[in-house]
C-alpha cells in the first residue's frame, strides 16, 4: 500500500467519524426539541399552575424525557455491540466451515481425479 492510499483511507475513517458525530449531535438536538415541545405540551394541560411553576414543571418534564431517550439509545448501542459481536462469531465459524468444505472438495476431486488417472494408465 502506497502512503498516498494509506492517508487517503485515514483521512475517510476521520470524515466517517466526523460525520457520526455530527449525525449524533443533530439526532440528540432534535430529541431535546421534542422533548421541549412534550413538556410544553404537557404544562399547557396545567392552566391553575403559576408562570414559574410551568416553567420549572416543563424543564424538570423535559430533563426525565431527555434522560428516557439517552437511556433508550444507550439500551440500543449496548444490543447492537452484542449483535455485531454475535454476527462476527458466526461469520467467522461458517468461514472455518466453508474453507473445511472447500479443501475437502478439493481432495475429494484430487482423490478421483488420481484414481481415474491411475485407471486409466493400467494396461489391459
């Protein structure tokens, strides 16, 4: 590999991870949004409550909302890691299994192959 490839492919891994980061950055702003808007929602069902009260009501609603997403994401990376390391495993051991079958083809038909040719070179 010629350095040139060799930044070129450092250079992609960091833009891939910039990106991620910038996707998880915009992906958490607009679950603080949304959070945001449900607890407005939810204090304007409180019309007896005071102006600081709702405030104070809608901040602490959006806190629990914000922390039941980060919660729920951290449960998906947590099960995706899991997967990835259980698909990984298998991948690996039906690579074993197909390179186990594949050499045993090959002697199979290195084996026929022999017996036809030892077959074939007996005088008759």
């Amino acid at each position: 590999m010629t350095p040139g490839r060799a930044h070129g492919r450092e250079e992609a891994a960091d833009t891939a991870a910039g990106m991620a980061r910038l996707e998880g950055y915009l992906a958490g702003q607009a679950h603080l949004r949304e959070a945001r808007t449900r607890a407005e929602a939810f204090v304007q069902r409180l019309p007896w409550l005071t102006a600081t009260e709702r405030e104070e009501i809608a901040e602490r609603y959006a806190e629990a909302y914000a922390e039941q997403i980060a919660q729920a994401l951290r449960l998906v990376v947590r099960r995706a890691a899991e997967l990835r390391e259980e698909y990984t495993q298998r991948y690996e051991e039906l690579r074993r299994r197909l390179l186990c079958a594949t050499v045993a083809a090959l002697a199979a038909g290195a084996a026929v192959l022999a017996g036809i040719a030892a077959w074939a070179l007996t005088p008759r």
